[in-house]
C-alpha cells in the first residue's frame, strides 16, 4: 500500500512539474514593443520578442521610434518596453516622470555601448603604440600615411555624427590636428577600404563603436586593439559621466583599464513600471536576458552583408535560441517560476 502511494505521489510530481514548465503566465495579456530606429538594435528586440511569445504572451509588431519619443510614449504606457536604451548616453533625453512611470531592467549588454580607437595588432606591437600620442611620431605617422600628406589616417566620423564632434574635441586638446589626418567620407565605404588594406598588411587605424559589425570583422585582440587617449579631457557634454570614460576588462585592449576617451554606456532593457508589475514572468526574463557584444556585432555582421529584413532577423534569433539552448531555457523557467 505504502508502495502504491508513493508511485501516485511521484506521478503526482512529475505531473505537476510538466505543468509547470508549460505554464503560459502571459496568456490572453497583448504586449506591444518598440525598437530603436538603427537596426543593428533590433536582433535583441527579436530574441525579447521570442522570449514573450514562449511565455504565452501576444506580442505585437515593434514600433520604431526615436529616442525621445520612446521615452516619452513608455512613460505614457503607450508602448511597453525597449531593448535599446543606453545609459547614462540617454539620460538626457528622460522625461521628467520617468522614474516614476518607467524603469531600466537588466542588462543586455553591460558596458556594451562602448567607443574609441582601434589599430591593427601586428602594427600597435611593431610601433609600441600605446595611444593617441604615439602618433606624433614620425614613424608611426609614415606608417598610416597613404596619402603622401605626412599625416597618419583616421577613418574617423561623418560630418553631423555625434563622435564626429568629440573626434575634433580630441584633435584640438591633444595636439593632433597636424599629425592625424580625419577621413570623413561615408563611414562605411571608409570601413571597406580599411579592411581591404588590412588584408594586404597594410596597417589600419579607426573609430567604430559597439556594438558593430566592424568588431566582428576585425577581432580586437587577434587583428586590432583598442588603444588610449592620452589623458581623460572631456567635453562638456561628457564631463558628467568623466568617470565612465575609462573602463576595465575591455578585450583587446593595450591596456586594463583603457582610457578610451568616449563615455561607456550600458545597453539596458526599459520598460513602463505597470507592466512590470501586472506582468512578472516578463520582467524575470527581461531582467535575465543578456547578450555577448561578440553575438551581436555577428549578427550585424549578417545585416551589413544583405540579411538585414524582418524575416531575416526572426531567423538569426532562432539561430541563437537553438545554439544557446541551456541558457534559454533557463531564463524561460524562472519566468515561469517567478508567477
């Protein structure tokens, strides 16, 4: 008899556990996302999407909105979430209420917002280059000079980015307008032709961001390394976050911590704080979710090359789910298990 019970007791568990991991917590709730209006941002807004759905939720197309109206309209309960927001690079940009309407939740990619310059491997341990500086030097400036002018090239930031403004901040403070030559074209025909110079051997030098396509291409600590800037002067939109302008553990990097001269901003998950409190299995998975820069910048990667549709961002997010499995499944369990 004793026998008896614990096999309908055990059969009683097993039961009651496959229930549980088919739980749908978001069910009959409809879920309405946006999405930053650069694309190298929407492959995260996908896997979040995905993630929703396996919770039973109905999640609508993302509306692309710019930052400031995406803000404003999650505040509203209008949309109710991002994967796109970058801190402190948006703090500006909150409304007044924001603290009291919305929220930033976990971390997609810590200190993944990040800027600066980068040099080819083989060339940073040829010349010793360090930073900025060196390239005051005049083998180091006849080195990266392909245009005869006597001047090492930058390919640096189109007229009207924002870098573009910093990038000249640096020129001035730095004393490098007569040894540094600044390639303004298109940012990407620029970035081509690097990387056609760097598979002839020839060496590189650029400006580029994370996460992006170009850091796929060019693997800082196999082909470049992120270099310094000789000493943190920041402009006066940056001097709030001084502090952030230097960051620890950056792979590839000629030195830890790197003084990159840039302000580092976390990639961050915001969403409006109703939802989160009517919703915990979606704020569970929002809070777990993250991504490594090397899977996005991949990704991106696909996009520059042409795969760059819906449809095609749908099916890179499944590639991710199926390759990382355990950890998928993970976080959807303890969304689940956070009803």
């Amino acid at each position: 008899m004793h026998r008896i019970a614990m096999l309908v007791l055990s059969v009683v568990f097993i039961a009651s556990n496959a229930l549980a991991m088919n739980m749908k917590p978001g069910e009959g709730v409809t879920v309405q996302p946006a999405r930053a209006t650069w694309n190298t941002g929407f492959f995260q807004e996908a896997l979040v999407s995905k993630g929703l759905q396996e919770l039973g939720y109905e999640v609508k197309s993302p509306r692309d909105l710019q930052n400031p109206i995406f803000y404003k309209s999650v505040t509203l309960g209008d949309v109710d979430y991002w994967t796109n927001g970058w801190f402190p690079m948006h703090n500006a940009q909150l409304p007044k209420n924001f603290d009291e309407k919305a929220r930033k939740i976990g971390f997609v990619a810590k200190a993944g917002g990040m800027q600066g310059y980068l040099v080819s491997k083989r060339d940073v341990e040829k010349y010793n280059i360090k930073s900025l500086e060196d390239f005051k030097r005049d083998d180091v400036k006849k080195a990266f000079d392909s245009n005869g002018d006597g001047k090492a090239d930058l390919t640096a930031c189109p007229p009207g980015w924002g870098c573009e403004q910093v990038i000249a901040h640096h020129m001035e403070v730095y004393g490098l307008s007569d040894h540094i030559n600044l390639i303004k074209a298109s940012y990407e025909a620029g970035m081509a032709s690097a990387l056609g110079a760097y598979k002839s051997g020839k060496p590189v030098f650029f400006y580029t961001w994370t996460p992006n396509w170009t850091v796929f291409k060019f693997k800082p600590g196999k082909d470049v390394m992120w270099i310094n800037v000789p000493e943190i002067n920041p402009t006066e939109a940056q001097a709030p976050n001084k502090d952030r302008m230097t960051v620890s553990g950056v792979e590839g990097a000629v030195s830890d911590p790197l003084k990159a001269g840039f302000v580092v901003s976390d990639i961050r998950t915001v969403a409006n704080k109703k939802f989160l409190e009517k919703n915990p299995a979606a704020a569970k998975f929002m809070e777990l979710f993250t991504l490594s820069l090397n899977d996005i910048s991949e990704q991106n990667t696909r996009m520059s090359e042409g795969e760059k549709s819906d449809k095609d961002i749908a099916k890179h997010a499944d590639e991710w789910i199926a390759k990382n499995k355990a950890t998928w499944d993970g976080w959807i369990k303890a969304a689940r298990e956070a009803q």
